[in-house]
C-alpha cells in the first residue's frame, strides 16, 4: 500500500432493487474487510439498514449512513479527508454519482484519487455515445446503429448488418413506434412511418440481435496492464430477454474454442483499452448462425454475474481486487495459505458445472406482467453446483423454489397447444418448466429451438431430464433409478412425489442401500493442484472431500435467492449470526445458495456448502458434519417440521413481522427490550408510520425513538416490560401498542429480522449479537447497561422500497411481503429526519392518527 | 450404453459407460484442464499413447465440425468424461463425439469420478499406465502390467514422405514430429508456401528446398528416444535459415544445443498457467501440453537464453539464440485450443526471415 491508497472512501450500494442486491454488499464487505486488515482505513457511505458492512466495525472503520447525494458525499470527503475513492463498489449508480463529483472540482482540489477506473473511463461508461466511439476506435465489434434520412440508405445499410434491423425515429414528436424489419418490404413501411414521426427528418436503423447468444465474460487486470480471465458465462436464453432474467451456466456449455478466444481477446483488450484496474464484466451477443460476435456491455463493478463467477469458481475475487485497489499487482498477490498455489495469477478451470436460475417476485404480485423482455423482472437467483449441466441445472431450480414444487407441471398441463406455442415465443417467468411440458408433448428440438431460440444443446439436456422424470415416475423403488436420479441432482422430495410415497421412505430407501452424497470442494484449479477454497457441493460419486472436523461448530441455514419480503434483512441476520459464532469460536458452517448473499463468504463462514436446501440436503449434511447446533430461519417451517424426526439440535433465526390484525386503529409503536428470562432491559420505542397505499399489517416505515409524551412513554414502557418479562425465553422482545385515546396493548414478539437490522444501525450496535448472546446466556452485564443506558441525541428513520416501478405495477399495496428494500437517515426531531430520508421525494407516510 | 472400465496400473478401477469404438486400449493416464476445445485436444497427436481425462465435466456439447481437426487420424488412445453430451444436432456440426471416435476407433468413457481419478494422479505425482477394458478382471490389470508402449510415437505419427501446402508467400519447411495443424494454419493465414517434411529429414533434405525458414512441430513423446540424427539437422539448419521450434521441436532445439531435457514429474495438459515473458515481466497464457522440459540450469548461456517461464511449475517455455535466428516455446502458440495471445509469434518468425531476404 502507498500512502495514496492510505485512506478509501467507498459509496454503498443504497436499497437494494431489481438490478442489484445483496452482491454489492457483498463486495464492500469482503474488500474493506482485506483493505483494512492490510491498514487501510475505510470510509464507506450507504443508507441501506440491511447493508452488513455499514456499521460493521469488523470491515469499516468510519460508517456514514446517509442518502446517497452529491451534497453528502461532499460533506463526507470534506469531513473524513479521504486520499482515494473507489467509486465502482457501488455499481453503476455510484459511476453516475463520482462523474458529479468529478465536475465540482473537489478531487483535484484535495488531490483525491480514483481508483479502479479513471475519470475518462468513468465519463464512457456513463455516455453510451461516448463508450461506443471508443470501442469503434478500437474496433472491437460493436453492434451497428446509424441514422438515415431516405429508404435507399437504408437499404444500403442493410447490406452490411443483414436483416432483422430495428427502426425507430430519430427524435420523434409525439409518438414513437418501433419496428423490427425482417426485409425490404418491412423496412420501406418502416422507414416511412419513422421519418414522418421525427422532427429532423431522420430514422435510425440498427442491427438486431434479438434471438442472439448472450455471453458474459469476467476479466481482471492490475495498474501494470496483467490480464486474466476468471470466467465465461453463457446464457441459456438468447437476447432479447435481460441477462438478469436468463437462467446461465459457468463454464459455456456450447461455445468452440475458437469463438471462446475470440470473445476472450475483445474482452482483454476492451478492458485494457478502458484502462479498469480490478474487475470488468463484459457482455458479448453472439450471433448463432455465423459465430459473429458484439460487444453490447461493460460493466466494470461486482454485479450478480461476478458475485456468480467468483462463487462458482471459488477464485477469491474480492480479494485479490482489494489489492489491485491497494495498488498492487496481479503478480505480487498471494492467496490465503490453503493454496498450495498461491499465486492470483492462474485462470480458475473449473470442474464442476455451475447454474444461476432467476427468482421471479410474480408469486407475491401476480397482477405485473410476467412476459419476460429487455427489463429485468427478477428480484434474486440461486446456483447450483453439480459434476453435469442437468445436475447443476436441477439443484438451482430445487434452490430456487424450495417453497413449491419445483416442478409443478398441473399448469402447464392443462394449457392447449396454442397456448404452448405463444408461451414459447412470448417467454414468461420460469419458462424451463414450460419447455419440459413441450418435449412430454412431442415438439421436436428443432422446433423448440426455432421458437425459442435456445441453443439445440439445452433442448438435448432438457429431453434427458425429462426421460428422467418419467423413468423415476414408471419405476418406484427401482434402485438403479433411483441412483439415476440422485447423481443428476433430484432430491428425496421430488422422487417421493413421483412415487407417490413419503420423503423419509426415499430417504430411508437410500440409506438401507448406502447410496449417499460425497462432498467436492470447489477448487479453481480442477484438481491441479491442492487448492482449499472451503466451499463444497454435493454430488452423487465415489470420493468426497468434506473431511469434518471435531472442533465445536455450528450450521447456518441461509435464506437462500432473494426474494420480495425483506430478504436483505434476513442475509443481514445469517451474516451476523456467522460472524458472531466465529467470534465464540465456532467453526461455522453455512449452507446457502444465493451467489449474491453477503453470507455466502469465506471470511464469514470457514466451511460453506453451496447446495440447495431440502430436508434432504440438510440432513446428511448433519451427519456427516455433526454440529453443536444448526441455526434454521424460522420462515422454513416445512423444513423445520420435516426436520423435527431427525432429532438434530435446531435453533432459529428470526422472521420478518407477521402482525396479527389490529384491535384498534391509531399510531403505532413498539417497545423492544432484551430479556435474559428474568430480567427486562429497554432498547427504547419505535413509532411506526405507515406508507402511502400501504394495507394493514408488519409496518413498512418507522422511527426511532418514538417522540411522544413523557406519560405515554412510561405507560408503554411499563406494560411493555410486563409482557416481556412473562416470555419464556432469553432474547429480544417487543411489545407492540396502539394509542388511541389510550394506550392498547397488541401482542408480543420477537423482534423481526427488519427492525432488528434497523435499530442496530439506529443504536450503533449488534443486535444480532445481543440476541445470540441473551439465548446463549453470554451476554454481560456490562453491554447490557452500556447499551440500556443509550439516549441517542439523534432520531433514525427507515422506510421500506418497492419493486412496483419497476415493474410497471400501479396501485398496489406497501406492505411487507412487497419489500424490495430500504433506505434509513439520522436527523434532528421527527420532520428533519423524515427529510433527510426522503431526500428523493419517494416516500409519503402518515402516522396513523386520522385512522 | 454398456459398462466399460478404467484401469490403472495401480490396481484400480473405475466403472462407467462405454462410448466410442469397443476398442481395449492402453496408454499413459494424462488429465487436460482446458475448459473448452475437446475436438482440438483429441485430435493433437501429443496425445498419442495418452488416455486423456477431461477435468472439464461436460464433453462434446458442440460435437465434431469440420474445421477443428488438428490431425487427420487422432492417435489418442482413450477419452474419460465426466457427463458425455452426444449432440450431433449442433448449429456447426453433424457429426456427434460418439460417432466420430467409433469411426476412429478410439474407446471411451463416461460417467467416472474424473475428480478422484485427477486427484490420485496428483498425489501420485507421476503419469500411470492405464487401460481402457470391457472387464476388470485380473487378466486385464496382467495385460495391463504386461504392455510396454511404444517409444516410435513420432515416426508412428510422423508423415512418410513430404508433402506440400502451397502459398504465394513465404518458403517455410516444417519438420513433422507429429504436426498440430494449427502450424499450418497460422502460416495459410500468413500465405507460406510449405513442405512438411517427414521427421528424420536431414539438413541436406532441408536446405535442398532452399526454404525461407524451418518450423520443428510439436510431437508427442520423449525426445530423448530421438535418432541423434535429428540434433544434427537442427544444429546444422540454424546456422543457415531462421527456425522456429513449438514443442517436441522446442525440446530438440534445446537439445540440439546442448541443453538437457527431463521429464516433468507431472505431466501439464491445460491453458490456464501464467507464463512471463522474460524480457518484459510480462503475463502471458497459452495452451500447454508437455510431460517433458528443458532444464533450466543446463541452458548455456553463451548460447542460449530463456524467453519464457512458467510460473507455476518455473520450467522454461522459451528459449532463443544468440548468434542465429532461431528461437522456440514449449507451448503452442496456434492456439487451437486455448489462447491467441501468443500468436504474434508467428509473425516474428515471419519478420525474421524477411529480413533475412533482404
């Protein structure tokens, strides 16, 4: 590290959205975490609640929770005085953010420096105009757009990109319509239309690429101009449906080796001609018929497809991207020592096969329009490791819809083949199970392919998971099949449906015949060498890996995808569980599948299987590994009933709220409080608000503390500490109230996975924490009173987000299961604070009182 | 599919299904890292006398398309997968790996544990026997122990008598101690007028064709089992014409001046190690296959100096003379498959006989 690089200023990510979750969280926390173990101090900016890294004094050195702004941010270089700032963490809204900045002069004037990408790169990837020009500059191949002014330069053009192009007006008035010309004729009405609805007299014609191979590349490079390749993404839909949608797999599964090394080349050489120091994601779209191939995006920060190679190939990214940052190169960089080979220098080879499979919010808002298109809809995914493309696929989707039945073809069945055909050209959500039903009913791979335009290959795969599936369903408790279906990734649960019998007859039926899972570590190398990473998955072969240990551990059950309903808060809650488990000395275990999660790290957990979680997936799992405890979220609750017979020591992790319906209407609050199970310490009360549209149930906004009257507080503060002294177990309580004319008690409860995430940032402490500790009877007297006696001169709010514009959605409730994520301020008194959290203008809320 | 075996010399066996020709070969167990390129892999006459295990689980997913042979008749002696993907139904190919290693007659098998089976040749650290059989049974391991293969790989592979590929540039001479057809392609794309050359083809044969430059192809095997003949040639033809030497041919080069060669206790089939460029510190990638290297200590310096190191295992990857206009690398920098960023290094060998023309 040179002094530069002495002090980092890092911006969050904000609420999570449809575009970004938990990865940038992830990120920021793995990279402050190794630059300030390596004497970096870390700055780091965010307003989300569940962000782990904000507050995290394991990881950031100084936290400012405040609203992502110029003026904040500027407030914050000026109070801190950072020497650098890595303005890629946060993803492309921090890009847009640092080029403001960049304009105001503040960089120079206090000499800060950027790091990762330089201020030109900064200003292309803000302006496509700009980054395409270079990229021309550079030839590499770009997609071709040009405006004309007449039919025949039109047609002209065409000569060069072929047909279909897409025609629109170039700068309309009115309205705009948008074409896509398949020939001449097409292109003649076209192109009329267009040039009649412009102000200048101009339609742009451009190249299209629907229907094209979407591949994704993911390079590093440091100061010096090294170059690597960590991995190759290939979608299984074409475009025209956003990558972010598309089910995708590590390594390609259909690519020759010479358009891999073509793809290779332009990747390496777009990223050396931007000038990126660390990670750079670029997005090519292959033209299937002739191998041509486009660059159509460069993305240079950790994204869900850099959280997805690095977790697949178990290469440590976010470490060796901290010490690109730090100014170091690729060849100076040693791995942790469970490498043998410890340089960061060779090209992960992977040998096993990795599947991300998007998460849809359409079960929670079934009214968006589920057609899938160039806006992504999805809120998460998960991945599945496997030793083939049918098992890796299967345990992504058994990850993916824990919660039904992963493949609940009754819908589908019952469609008419018109139905089938429309729902294969005009894709919707989950669309794989839709192609199983097309293949049951006899439509050929070309066929498919022609409509879909997926690759053939995916057809070939999916036709031998469906022989699978019926082999399974005409054979119950034949053996071999049975052993078929396990080693290509079925779960007890789905051969029990299919066999009309219950899981623990498979299981039982597995075990008497000693067919069972082995564990492989995932290891960049391919078995080159002995390269530890600690992340394993199960398959169905004859050696395993996962050597358990005798030290005291404990199993941490991830929340899986994101999902809508607060999932931020509940990877917040595994994340801190971990880290305080590690911190008692546990060895901790995590099984989870969301590539994204921050949990999903090796600085977190010593030991992580990337599997999905079924009863059967967990219960071997807790043979083999034997743990003092496993931590389970209480929201599993078919696993939890499931695992009830198998005597396992179970803990659990808070839910999100589930308010039961309200005795009367008026503003609401809580009162938290730990209780050790005799004694109660208050935390203090929260006063709820209530969002515009939102219907009754868990509060989506709040406050913290409440500002109410001295006589109302000490009336809630003594029922409050009644109701929670007569609890059973040690943890953290509320006891919720509504004031009326006076105060009604409503019910009492644990503190949900929100507010938990919440009043730690609000009370600058780990709840999560405290909670552990209360349960496991550690916590000391001295915490206690340190934190009871808190008057925080500041009042916190925190409101929740929605996906609703996002996904076009109008009129609908805010409530909690709708959660995408949140945003929480500081401010002085109840109006400031409400300010300041609103500095967009996006939030209304009430408190109730009118009701 | 029927039940097909691997078996090594260890005395273990792996059960899994046959595919390909219901060939019983035997041959020397290498594993290759690469992630893509099987058709190019299998068909590198490297891997003569070789079983080759693909780390990368899913095989054959593109099937075999006319225009990624390295050779014409593959003289690999088996192929273990993981999770074969017989398409033949591909947007650039008609042809499926089953059908085109039956019509080769070359076995294969899939559905092994290909992880355990890399990881106990890691741990053994040297290359084993192996065989591919329809039963394990105490005759095949006897076969197995019995056979003593072939130390002939390059005048098996090797043409009979020379052929050419006619261009409108350049002259060059490429010596065939089994040629990946990369080497000719690279010098098609740069217009060469080539003859290759059968292996033992003496300088005379050479310089009578007053050639531009001389290539040395990649081989398989060991160079040491090398008529000395061969030395002789190389160290007569470099004083005479630049020559530029990949492989086998970059282990006779080295030879041929005085430097020693040995085997690697394990042998290096994959694309993925960093390889520094000497001179500039600069990180390279390219695709390897190697059971041999030259020593880096033995290099004399007076007349030889390293170009290229590969970092992980630190053998040399290239070497270049001092006093005439011949240089080599011990990786393939045609590609095919695996990186082009070593390319250029045909149109150094281009530029180095221009000059000599002028």
């Amino acid at each position: 590290m040179n002094s530069k690089n002495s002090k980092i200023l890092i911006l969050g990510g904000g609420a999570d959205e449809i575009n970004h979750e938990t990865e940038i969280d992830s990120a920021i926390f793995q990279i402050t975490t190794n630059l300030k173990s390596a004497g970096v101090e870390t700055i780091l900016m965010d307003n989300n609640p569940f962000s782990f890294s904000l507050g995290n004094s394991n990881a950031v050195d100084h936290s400012c929770i405040l609203p992502l702004t110029i003026k904040n941010l500027i407030y914050v270089i000026k109070k801190y005085h950072p020497t650098a700032i890595l303005p890629n963490l946060g993803g492309i809204n921090s890009l847009r953010l640092i080029e403001e900045l960049m304009e105001t002069g503040i960089l120079r004037e206090m000499n800060i420096s950027l790091l990762g990408v330089p201020e030109a790169t900064i200003r292309q990837l803000n302006n496509p105009v700009l980054l395409n020009q270079t990229l021309k500059q550079m030839q590499a191949p770009t997609i071709t757009a040009q405006s004309v002014n007449s039919f025949e330069a039109a047609v002209e053009l065409t000569r060069s990109t072929g047909f279909p192009v897409i025609v629109k007006p170039v700068a309309p008035q009115g309205s705009l319509t948008r074409r896509t010309c398949h020939d001449t004729n097409e292109l003649a009405d076209a192109i009329n239309i267009a040039l009649g609805q412009s102000r200048v007299g101009q339609a742009m014609v451009q190249q299209s690429i629907a229907g094209y191979k979407e591949i994704e590349v993911v390079v590093l490079r440091d100061r010096l101009g090294t170059m690597l390749q960590v991995a190759g993404v290939e979608d299984f839909d074409p475009i025209g449906i956003h990558a972010g949608d598309s089910i995708a797999f590590t390594p390609t599964q259909t690519l020759l080796d010479r358009e891999y090394q073509r793809i290779r080349d332009v990747a390496l050489s777009v990223t050396r001609k931007l000038r990126i120091v660390g990670i750079n994601h670029v997005q090519f779209a292959l033209n299937p018929s002739n191998g041509n191939f486009y660059v159509i995006k460069n993305s240079p920060y950790f994204d869900r497809i850099t959280s997805f190679a690095a977790k697949a190939t178990g290469y440590p990214l976010a470490l060796v991207c901290a010490n690109l940052f730090m100014g170091k190169v690729l060849s100076e960089i040693k791995l942790p020592d469970n490498f043998t080979y410890q340089s960061a220098l060779i090209e992960p080879s992977m040998d096993h096969i990795a599947a991300r499979v998007p998460i849809w919010p359409f079960d929670v808002l079934p009214d968006s329009n589920q057609r899938l298109g160039t806006q992504m809809r999805s809120t998460g995914s998960t991945m599945g490791i496997g030793r083939s493309t049918e098992e890796a696929l299967i345990k992504a989707l058994r990850a993916a819809h824990f919660h039904t039945d992963a493949f609940n073809i009754a819908e589908n069945e019952q469609l008419s083949d018109d139905q089938i055909v429309q729902r294969l050209i005009h894709p919707r959500a989950n669309r794989i199970i839709l192609l199983l039903e097309a293949l049951k009913r006899g439509y050929s791979t070309n066929e498919l392919a022609e409509l879909t335009k997926i690759d053939p290959y995916y057809f070939y795969k999916l036709k031998k998971l469906h022989r699978l599936q019926s082999d399974v369903a005409d054979n119950p408790g034949d053996l071999v099949i049975l052993k078929k279906a396990k080693y290509y990734g079925y779960s007890d649960w789905m051969i029990s449906q299919l066999w009309n019998q219950e899981e623990i007859d498979v299981t039982n039926l597995r075990s008497e015949n000693n067919i069972f899972p082995v564990y492989k570590e995932i290891d960049p190398s391919a078995g080159e060498f002995e390269q530890h990473t600690g992340i394993f998955y199960s398959t169905f072969e004859s050696e395993t890996e996962s050597q358990p240990s005798n030290a005291k551990k404990a199993i941490v059950v991830g929340a899986g995808g994101f999902r809508l309903g607060n999932a931020g808060a509940a990877d917040y809650y595994t994340a801190a569980t971990l880290q305080e488990l590690k911190r008692q000395g546990y060895e901790t275990i995590l099984i989870n599948n969301n590539p994204s999660a921050v949990s999903m790290n090796c600085i977190l957990a010593d030991k992580i299987y990337s599997e999905p979680i079924e009863t059967s997936d967990l219960v071997f799992l807790a043979k083999i590994e034997n743990p003092d405890v496993i931590y389970v979220p209480r929201v599993r609750q078919r696993l939890i009933q499931e695992l009830d017979q198998y005597h396992l020591p179970l803990k659990f992790l808070p839910q999100s709220g589930k308010l039961s319906p309200h005795l009367s209407n008026g503003p609401e609050f809580s009162f938290t409080a730990l209780f050790d199970g005799e004694n109660v310490w208050p935390l203090g009360i929260t006063s709820y608000l209530i969002q515009s549209q939102s219907g009754f149930g868990e509060p989506t906004a709040m406050v913290f503390p409440a500002n109410m009257e001295e006589s109302d507080q000490s009336e809630i503060e003594m029922q409050g500490t009644e109701h929670i002294s007569g609890q059973n177990q040690a943890g953290i309580y509320q006891t919720l109230f509504v004031k009326t004319n006076r105060i009604h008690v409503e019910q009492t409860r644990v503190v949900p996975l929100t507010e938990i995430a919440f009043l730690s940032k609000a009370l600058n402490t780990d709840l999560v924490k405290i909670a552990i500790n209360l349960a496991d009877n550690t916590l000391d007297e001295q915490t206690v009173s340190q934190l009871t006696g808190l008057h925080p001169d500041q009042t916190a709010a925190f409101a929740a987000t929605f996906p609703f514009k996002a996904l076009h959605l109008f009129g609908e409730t805010s409530q909690s299961t709708n959660v995408l994520g949140a945003e929480m301020a500081f401010g002085n008194g109840l109006t400031d604070t409400l300010k300041r959290l609103n500095v967009k203008g996006a939030f209304q809320f009430h408190d109730g009182s009118f009701m | 599919m029927t039940k097909r075996y691997l078996i090594l010399e260890d005395g273990s066996a792996y059960e899994g299904e046959g595919f390909g020709a219901p060939a019983v070969t035997t041959g020397e167990l290498v594993f290759n890292t690469s992630m893509t390129g099987y058709q190019e892999i299998i068909t590198d006459q490297v891997y003569h006398n070789q079983i080759v295990i693909f780390t990368q689980p899913n095989i054959g997913s593109s099937g075999i398309n006319q225009a990624n042979y390295e050779s014409i008749l593959p003289t690999i002696k088996g192929v273990i997968v993981r999770e074969l993907a017989n398409v033949s139904t591909n947007r650039i190919s008609r042809l499926s790996l089953d059908q085109y290693l039956k019509q080769m007659n070359i076995p294969g098998i899939t559905g092994i544990d290909t992880r355990s089976v890399v990881r106990k040749l890691r741990k053994v650290g040297k290359t084993m026997k192996a065989s591919i059989v329809p039963v394990a049974d105490e005759h095949a391991f006897d076969q197995l122990n019995a056979t003593v293969l072939t130390n002939q790989q390059v005048a098996q592979v090797s043409t009979p008598k020379p052929y050419p590929n006619p261009g409108t540039g350049l002259s060059v001479v490429v010596i065939d101690f089994g040629l990946k057809h990369g080497i000719l392609r690279e010098l098609g794309r740069r217009n060469c007028n080539v003859t290759v050359l059968p292996y033992n083809a003496s300088a005379e044969d050479v310089l009578r064709l007053d050639p531009d430059g001389v290539i040395l192809s990649t081989g398989p095997g060991n160079p040491h089992d090398l008529n000395d003949s061969v030395l002789e040639m190389i160290q007569l033809v470099q004083t005479e014409i630049p020559l530029f030497a990949i492989g086998l041919g970059h282990e006779l080069f080295a030879m041929a001046n005085q430097a020693e060669v040995s085997k690697l206790p394990a042998e290096h089939h994959g694309m993925n190690h960093p390889i520094k460029e000497v001179i500039t510190d600069h990180i390279i990638y390219a695709s390897q296959g190697q059971g041999f290297a030259v020593d880096r200590q033995s290099v004399d310096r007076n007349k030889l100096f390293v170009t290229y190191i590969d970092l992980v295992n630190d053998t040399v990857q290239g070497l270049r003379h001092r006093s005439f206009p011949a240089f080599s690398v011990q990786f393939f920098p045609d590609g095919a498959p695996g990186p082009d960023e070593t390319n250029g290094l045909f149109d150094e060998f281009i530029e180095s006989m221009q000059q000599r023309e002028v």
